[in-house]
C-alpha cells in the first residue's frame, strides 16, 4: 500500500476510472482485486486478476540496450550480451507463468531473478566502461 494508507485497500470515485498508485519497490506477480461499491459500500461487481508488475525490471533492460548502443564494445566486457539475455528470460518468463499457468511462485521467482541483475547491476554490466 502507499505509504501513509492505514487500511489494506485504496478507494477511488468510479467518475475517476484512472488512478496512479506508486507503492511498489520491485517487480512483483500479484492478485489485485477491483470491487465496485454502491452509495451503501455493498460490493456491486469484483474482479480478481493474477498481474505481472514489471515496470522496474523492464525499464532497467531498456537501459541496458541505451548503454549497449552508446559503447558497442560494452557487448565484450563481462558477459554483458549474455546477463542481457538473462534478464530478458526472467521477465518473459515470469509474464509466460502468470499469462499461461497462473503461477504466481514461478512468475515472482523469475522477476526476483531479474531484480537482483537489476539491483547488482554493477557486477553484471560495466557500466563504467
């Protein structure tokens, strides 16, 4: 939840269909459930969706490729072709675990994989070269 919400929900006016919420601080497969209330709060319609969260992990590869066209010879410095398509790998196939199997341990495995390329980026692509 965002940081100062006291409740294990967010509500939002209906009349407002498109909200931002920035709660989250890596890649994540997660179940969101959207209830649709009357005036009385009495659930209307729900809808339970298993959902791959992979904005962190996604803009990282893009940046990666952003590097690689900026210093092509960054493609020979360790193993950074190869941690690339390691990368790719684990956010496609966290989104294949969730959109084929509903698997959400598979899927979260796979983006933790990814993430911790992310968040070790140092030691996985020179970015210093």
């Amino acid at each position: 939840m965002p940081s100062g919400t006291s409740t294990q929900y967010i509500v939002w006016s209906y009349a407002n269909a498109s909200i931002t919420i920035d709660c989250l601080d890596k890649d994540y497969a997660l179940y969101v459930t959207v209830e649709w209330l009357d005036v009385s709060n009495n659930i209307l319609y729900d809808v339970i969706s298993l959902l791959g969260f992979t904005l962190y992990n996604e803009t990282f590869d893009y940046t990666t490729s952003q590097l690689m066209v900026a210093n092509p010879n960054l493609i020979n410095d360790n193993d950074y072709i190869t941690n690339k398509g390691f990368l790719r790998t684990y956010i496609d196939a966290g989104n294949q675990a969730l959109t084929f199997a509903s698997d959400q341990y598979t899927a979260q495995i796979c983006y933790d994989l990814g993430t911790t390329l992310r968040v070790s980026s140092q030691y996985y692509f020179n970015s210093n070269a």
